[in-house]
C-alpha cells in the first residue's frame, strides 16, 4: 500500500503541473484533458484509502 503522504506530494506536484499548464494550453486541450484526468485518478485513490482507514 502506498503511504498517504507520497499520494498527497503527486496531488499536489501534478495541481501544480495542471494550473501550469492552463496558462500555455486552451482549458479544453487534450493536453489539459490528459492532466485533469490523471489528477482526478490520484483523487479517487487517495479517497478511496482515506475511506479503507
């Protein structure tokens, strides 16, 4: 099982890649699609082992 803590430093490295990279792309790129995505992923994995705890 992977520790809370490194989930919470991807959230947070891949919030920061995300807000980054609004200021390049169009909010509806593929690109910013991709990252939203993956950071809801870490989202619903953290959820899920805050909810098994």
């Amino acid at each position: 099982m992977v520790p809370l803590y490194e989930i919470e430093k991807k959230i947070e490295d891949k919030r920061k890649e995300l807000n980054q990279a609004s200021n390049h792309y169009d909010l509806l790129s593929d690109f910013i699609l991709k990252l939203s995505h993956e950071l809801d992923e870490l989202l619903n994995r953290y959820d899920n082992l805050c909810a098994s705890n």
